[in-house]
C-alpha cells in the first residue's frame, strides 16, 4: 500500500526469487533421485547386491534434505524476463545431470570392485561421493554462471559445508558405516570436482530463464 510504483517492482523481484529457488529445488531434486535410483540399480544387477549400505542411505537421504531446507535462503540474481515453467528443458538438464553422475559413479565403483576393495568401504567411499555430488549438483543448478563463480547464502554455504565435515568425519571414524583412509576420501572428492567443473561445461541452458 506504499505510495508509488516501488512496491509493485519489490513483488515482480520476490516473485523472480521464487521461482528461480523452485528452479533449483526442482532440478537438484530430480537429478539427485533419478542418480541414486540408477546408481542402485544399476549396481545390483551387475554385483548382485546394493553397493550402498543401508546407514548410508539413511545418511543420504537425511544430510540431501538438511540442504533442501534452507534453499529458501539462498542469493538469487534478479531477471528482467517473464519466467515461464519448460518442463522438457527441466526434464533435459536433470538428465544430463543424473547421467554424467552417475556414469562416474558407476565407474567409481567397477574400479573400486576390480581392485578388491572390501564391500564396506565401497559402500562407505560411495556414500562420500553421493554426498559431494549432491552438494555440488546444488552449487551448479542455483545460478547461470559455472558454480565457483556465484556465492550461496550463508545459510546454504554453512548446511553445505555442515554436510560435507560430517561425512567426513563419519568417515574417517567409521561411525555407523565402514572406516575409509584420508588418501582414499581425497581421491574420491577430486573425482567429484573435476566430474562438477566437467558437467558446468555441458549446454544445460540458462537456468534463470527457461525460455
């Protein structure tokens, strides 16, 4: 009810905030489900059993959604454009993104099985990589530019961050999974690194705008 047309741009902006933390929401999500979905599957039928523990799937899905919930937050870079919902776009790029992961990932696993590496610490070394590329899956879907370019906000940054110490720890103590080394995990995380800056090359399109 303020005097003036600065109260009608203050809604077209929160509306363009919305939507584009929906956007992130939506990707991240679909992406992340459709990973782990083939992820799973894809390693039972070839070893016979899931290559994933089921503390780290508890753990998966409980430390995704710590992040999920503070999204809300997150610093947002205002578009000038009429947004409009492109579900076959939307439907693209979590398919690039769950497809790139996941072949990496299954990748991960066919050398981690090959050189004999015991089911538990495959579970446990697969649970870090679920949980970094969740964690960077995130960072690439809240902004047009590529990931290391844009700051979240301090809440999502401090959820991320939270995230990534306590799987960590939980695996370097062998809390409730099985116990990896420091070499192993930092080889795991450089794979997911250089898979994210791999990927953030990809045409996923302009995620502000899905014209």
């Amino acid at each position: 009810m303020t005097p003036g047309l600065t109260p009608i741009v203050d809604i077209l902006d929160s509306g363009h905030r919305v939507y584009q933390r929906m956007m992130t929401w939506a990707i991240t999500k679909l992406s992340r489900t459709a990973e782990l979905t083939l992820f799973l599957t894809l390693g039972y039928l070839w070893l016979g059993n899931i290559p994933l523990s089921l503390n780290a799937m508890v753990l998966v899905a409980i430390l995704n959604d710590l992040v999920t919930l503070v999204l809300g937050t997150d610093n947002t870079v205002i578009s000038h454009q009429p947004e409009q919902w492109n579900l076959k776009k939307l439907s693209r790029i979590a398919i690039l993104l769950a497809s790139g992961w996941t072949i990496v990932g299954f990748g991960l696993l066919a050398w981690l099985h090959v050189t004999g590496v015991t089911p538990g610490r495959i579970s446990t070394l697969l649970f870090i990589y679920l949980i970094f590329s969740a964690m960077v899956t995130i960072l690439m879907t809240r902004t047009t530019r590529h990931f290391w370019k844009s700051r979240p906000s301090n809440a999502v940054v401090t959820a991320i961050g939270g995230n990534c110490v306590l799987t960590l720890v939980l695996s370097w103590i062998g809390l409730g999974i099985a116990q990896v080394t420091v070499t192993s995990t930092i080889i795991v995380i450089g794979l997911v690194l250089l898979t994210g800056i791999g990927l953030s090359f990809l045409p996923l399109g302009n995620l502000a705008n899905q014209d």
